[in-house]
C-alpha cells in the first residue's frame, strides 16, 4: 500500500473541496448561474493579480495565454525583447520565430536571474522594440525574476512589459498595476490549485492600445473578442465548464487564507526545504535569486538524478520533478505552493533521505528532517 | 426542490462512472502512469473516429482546433472552400479571413443541407482550392451533411476534407478513413460524454503532406509539434490532466456499448422526439437532414421561443438549447446524444407539453409523451 504525495511544480496537488466540485454533475454555460461563476471567477482573479486591469480567461495550457501575448500586442516589423533563462523564456522566443517577430534575446545563465540594467541598455538602443518579455517564476530552474526592478525600467520607455506567472501567480507576489505589468500570463495548475486546462492575462489600457493596432493574424487567442465578452459575463467559445466551477471554489480558499499569508507560508516553506537540503550536505542550483514555489537542488556527485525522481515516485509514492532539457538528470526541483503543506515537506524531506540513502550517498539519516522541523515550528 | 437534466448539444449531461474520476487526486503528466492513459485514450479515439490515421489532442475547445484545421494546412496565397449552413460553418470562414485566406463560401440555407455536386462544380472551377471545410453536425441548426458523398467528389481533386465533427463524432456515423475524411475536429463535451476543454484532429497521410508544406504562422496548435509527442506518449505542452482521465473512462463505457448500438440508440431516439413534437402539432426546422444528435423545433407562432426555454430551466430543471445567432428564438434543440436517456426524454418532452400549455399554446397534453412512449418501446 502505497500514499501517493505530489510536490511538483505544476500540476500542484488539489484541495479536496476543489477536487469535489468537478465531480458534481455538469452545467451548461449559457445560463444565469454559470455567468455568475465567470463573473465571480473574473473579480477574484484580480485580487490574485493584484490589479484593475481585465483579466482574460482561455481554455487552454499556459503557452496558449503566452502566444497570445505575443500575437495580440505586436506586428510584422515589431521587435521584441526575449529574457532567456530557462526552458519557458525560451518559449517566447520560439513563439516569436512561429509568427515571424525578430527578438533580441536577452540570455541569462540557467539559475541566474536578470540583471534589469541590461533590459535598459538594450532598450535604449533598439527603439524597434515594442515589448519585453520575461518570466516571473523560471519553473524550470526555480529563478525569480525581479519584475518589480525591470518594471522601473520600462517607465521610461514605450515598450510594454509582459510577464510569464504561470508558476508565480498566488505563489510569490506579483503586483501587476504596482510594477506596471502589461500583459501578465498565468495558468490553473500551479498556485492556482485546479488542474491544468484553464490559462490568463490581464491586460493593461497601455496593452489594449497596442493590441487595436496589431496586425498579427490570430483567432481562438484573439484577446479582443474576449474583451468583448466580458461586458456580456460571456465567453467567446465553450468554456472549460467544470474547471471554472473548481477555479471559483480555489480561489474562494485562496481569499479565505488571504494572499500575503500564503505568500508567508510559501516563503517559510521553502526556507526550510533550502536549510533542510543544505543540512544533508546537499547545493542549491541558484542560492541567490529563488523563487519561494519552487526549489532546485543539484544531485550529488556520483548519483543519478533522474533514478532518485523514479524511485522516490514509483517506490514511496512521492513525486517531485527532475531536471529538464539541459539540467536532466542534474537537478531535481521541489514545491513549495498552493496545497502542498509542512507534513508533505516532511514525508518529502524524509523519503529524499531514504532514498540518497539507498543510493550510496552518505550523511546523517534524519538530519534533514530535523532541521525542517527546527524551521517549520 | 428541482431535479435537473440537461438535454443541451453541448454540454451533455457526465456519466457518473467518469464524474467520479475527476474527483481523484490529480496525478503528475510527465509519468508512466499518465502516458498509459495517453496511450490508451489514443487508441481508443482512433475507434471512435473510424480511423487509423492518428489523432492529436489539444487542451482547447473545439474552435482551437478548427483554427489548427486552418493554420496548419494552407499557405498564403492557397484558397479554402468553406460551406456555410450555420454559426459553426461560418466560423470556418472568420477563421480564415483572421490569417489571410481567401475562400469561396458555399453559403446554404441555415437548416438545409449542402448539394456536394455544388462543391464538385466550385472545385472543377479553381483550382487553386487547397481544402474543403464542411461541418458533419451544424449544433446550430441540426442539419447533417453527407460527408460520404462529399468525400466521393473529393477523390477526383487534389483538395483536402476537413470535417468539423465536434457535435457529431460518436454522435451519428463518421467513417473518416472510407469517406477520405483528410481532417476530422472534434470536442469534449458532445458525444464523448466529458466536459468542455479538449479538442481532436485526426489527420490522414495526405494533410500531413499539406501540413509539411504550410506556411501560415502556429505554435500552440502546430500539429507536427503534437505528432512528435505522440511517438514519445508525451504532449507538447501540459495536457489538461483529469480530462484525460475522465475520457479514459468515458471511451471505455463507448467501446463497452460499441459505437453500432449507440448511433442506433440515438437515431431511435432522435426519431421518438420527431414523432412526439409532430404529435404535438410543433413543426421541424429541417425535416430532411437531421442528425441525430439533435433535433431543432420551431417555436409555435405567437409563443416567446427565448421564455420557454428559460420557463423549462428555471422552473423545471430542464435544460435544452435556444436558437443562436439569426434563430434567436425561433427554434429549440433538444440534444439526443451521449448520456442522454429515454427516461431524460420523457421528461423533456412532458416538461415542454407543461411549459407549452401554460404559455397558452392549445394541443392535447400528454400527446407527445404518448407519441414517445409508443415510438421508445
């Protein structure tokens, strides 16, 4: 008999009275109850984005939200300006190639975040661009970004800023209208705590102003027509009916334990799976710029890091995430958001040590754990 | 206390054997586990779809994949033939007008159906007809069309078939691979039984070949992405988790009744709601071309046709579908398909006759459910 713990980085685990909602039998959309759920769901939304700004809704993953924010702002013969410094800033840069935008690619070392001083000097040469795009939670490596920094920046020009939070949204603070964030992209799986399927932008008036010029060719993404449903707590195409029955009831949960205490709870949370892996001997992947949902930690020397994820999962039933692309087999990433909790950290922290245990790697059984539970107390 | 049902074309009510799995604690996507059901709903789709071309799915509604139906086929410069007999049908068209397509529009009275000889002299006409977009149930209307006939005209010309199935598959016949269905759209929330959030593509060695020659922009819906997950039991971006679940469940309860023994159980029932209506002295909107997966009604004169919907919902519980668009009010759908049972449509029907005769409308109650009664049994 196994318990099965899931501590990855997106899908993040569910809430039983989420989980219970989506087994409650279907409603159809085009009805009076269901537009008070889309409205509900569109006013909470902002309170997790922290803005005044339209929230749009996209049955969709995170990419699809992110294609649109590059779609939906630019032209042909916009630049735009990519921070590369992981697997998802990649992905802007391939949706720029997709749809023939030329990009200054901003490449910052995997597990190095972003130094907004080049943001400025990039943009004060090249006038050509329109807008930056960045990532507020590198899931792939655990780097925050310091949007708040490069928002600064971005005052003093034209171009817009847009932020990937797909995996920072309800997770760590991201002040949308604060930081004068344009165009912050998001997803359900993630702090959120509903499954994947369901993806988000807001949109800010500077936004909407270049999105009416814009001449890129787009349809199911097309951010305007989405626009134009929310006056009507409409949408556009069928939406993902049941996700947004358990979005609302997240995000009732998320409003219940309020924002800045389960940014508290993430933050002391991940301090303590930090000092816990530096207990047993373990290194952070980037010790300075983390992201308080999610840790990486390097694998030790003479280990194999893709078996440790395996047998974590397939033997003890608790799954954390491998490194990807580049960082396979290196790292493995531990999470610290939504509902994942100090008991999962502690079966979490007590089956890594069982496991780097098994596998030959030497230190004292139980000192994790230990100094999790210093920390958490 | 109200009791509801739902007999809507989409969504349709959710067995309670693939509710139940949403209700589980979610699991990670990038595990055996998961690409076991990857595997197993592949396969299992490829029998829905009478096919063995392979069938991609997306985390979208079923319009994403109308668009990937478009962007991933055609080039600048080539030309589409859209047949419109419907909101959906014209969605084909706004499709290809959104990326620079020109089409010729085969425009057919909403409610009839679409003459393939037509399509055979467009075709013989141009030739620089790439695809033809034709949709197997117009939701909007409850027409079907002959695909198989339309198919036949297709094997003289180099042009593509795209069928929007998205309220058809396992809803009434699509035999893709005997009719030289080249692309086949479908979605979740019709006859597959599971809420709205995934959509199909089957796709044949032909459009494959158009595929690796198209040059209009993609990413999110770039179908070569799709087909090299396939190989990996992987999907290119995170797929929407416990909606593959629950279409586990849902294709196993098909292929449990067999796909025969449901397209007859439709069309009996589809046929008890022409009777009992006709009975009832209520007239069809296109007594030639049904599917059989909805049935839409005209509104008797002199009877507010968007009240009695809402009477039906609000009162009684039971949900069908108004007329959209250019029928606002004029028509009423009542949904045949999937989940949908006799004992559903004797409500259904008897609620209407409640309905009806409060609203003033003058015919012997209990006639149409009389009618059904006979024609069910």
């Amino acid at each position: 008999m196994l318990k099965n713990y899931l501590l990855t980085p997106g899908p993040t685990p569910i809430p039983p009275r989420v989980l219970e909602t989506m087994a409650r039998p279907i409603i159809h959309h085009r009805t009076p109850e269901f537009q008070r759920i889309i409205q509900e769901v569109e006013e909470d939304l902002k309170y997790v984005y922290q803005t005044k700004n339209e929230v749009l809704i996209f049955t969709a993953s995170g990419t699809g939200a992110m294609e649109g924010a590059i779609t939906n702002l630019l032209s042909l013969g916009d630049k735009a300006l990519v921070v590369r410094g992981g697997k998802f800033g990649e992905r802007f840069g391939e949706i720029c190639q997709a749809y023939g935008i030329e990009f200054v690619a901003l490449d910052v070392e995997w597990g190095k975040t972003v130094d907004p001083k080049k943001i400025d000097d990039i943009l004060k040469k090249d006038k050509k661009i329109k807008a930056v795009y960045t990532t507020l939670c590198e899931t792939s490596t655990g780097v925050a970004t310091d949007i708040e920094a490069i928002g600064r920046v971005l005052k003093n020009y034209e171009a817009a800023l847009v932020v990937d939070a797909i995996s920072g949204l309800a997770a760590i603070p991201i002040k949308t209208d604060e930081w004068g964030a344009d165009v912050v992209v998001s997803g359900s799986q993630k702090g959120l705590m509903i499954p994947p399927g369901l993806a988000f932008v807001s949109v800010s008036p500077k936004a909407w102003q270049m999105i009416e010029k814009s001449t890129l060719p787009k349809y199911y993404f097309d951010f305007k027509a989405y626009k134009k449903a929310l006056g009507k707590t409409d949408t556009p195409f069928t939406p993902a009916v049941n996700l947004m029955i358990a979005l609302r009831e997240a995000l009732k949960i998320i409003k219940e334990e309020g924002l800045d205490v389960i940014f508290e709870r993430h933050k002391k949370m991940a301090f303590a799976v930090r000092g816990a892996v530096k207990v047993m001997g373990l290194e952070l992947f980037s010790p300075d710029a983390y992201s308080d949902g999610v840790t990486a930690v390097k694998v030790p020397q003479g280990i194999d890091g893709e078996k440790l994820v395996k047998i974590m999962r397939d033997k003890y039933g608790v799954g954390i995430a491998g490194g990807q692309d580049e960082l396979k087999g290196k790292i493995f990433r531990i999470a610290t958001m939504g509902y994942i909790t100090a008991t999962d950290l502690i079966v979490c922290i007590a089956t890594l040590e069982t496991v780097l245990s098994e596998m030959g790697y030497k230190f004292q059984l139980g000192s994790g754990v230990g100094a999790l539970e210093e920390t958490l107390k």
